[in-house]
C-alpha cells in the first residue's frame, strides 16, 4: 500500500529527491509512452531529480547511471511515489 501523500507527478518531485515511477497517465499518446519506456523510465524504476529549469524550463533527471532533461508536458504525464 502507497501513501497517498508521496504520489505526485514527475514535474511535482521535489529537486534532489528520488522516486519510484508509479505509471503514466492513461490518456498519454502511445508515442510518447513508448519514449518514456526507451528511456528506462518503466513502471518500478527508481529516479532522481536533479533539477529544474527555471520559468517551467526542463526537468533533469537520473535514471540509473542516465541523465536526461523532460520537458514539463512529458514529465506531468509520470506518476511517482516519492522515497522518504
């Protein structure tokens, strides 16, 4: 069972904390749910944010020994559960 408290949006983890991908949005166009997954970013994958860009810029994240910058759009689209 998840706290409810710690789910939230990709785009809403907070800089430096880490998280495990929960799913994507269910409406998400299968293009981009396939990029998602080439990333690595599968459901169960544990990530960390870096930072974010100001003025709603890019969010850089880690994934495994992978750093990738999102756009915003993409990352509002990944449900996480944030860690501790």
């Amino acid at each position: 069972m998840t706290d409810s408290s710690l789910a939230c949006t990709l785009w809403q983890l907070q800089e430096g904390k880490s998280a495990f991908i929960l799913a994507t949005n269910k409406d998400i166009n299968p293009i981009l749910d396939a990029r998602i997954q080439d990333l690595g970013l599968g459901i169960g994958e544990q990530i960390r944010c870096l930072c974010k860009g100001p003025f709603n810029g890019t969010i850089v994240i880690q994934v495994g020994d992978c750093i990738y910058s999102l756009d915003p759009s993409l990352a509002k689209q990944i449900q996480v559960i944030a860690l501790g």
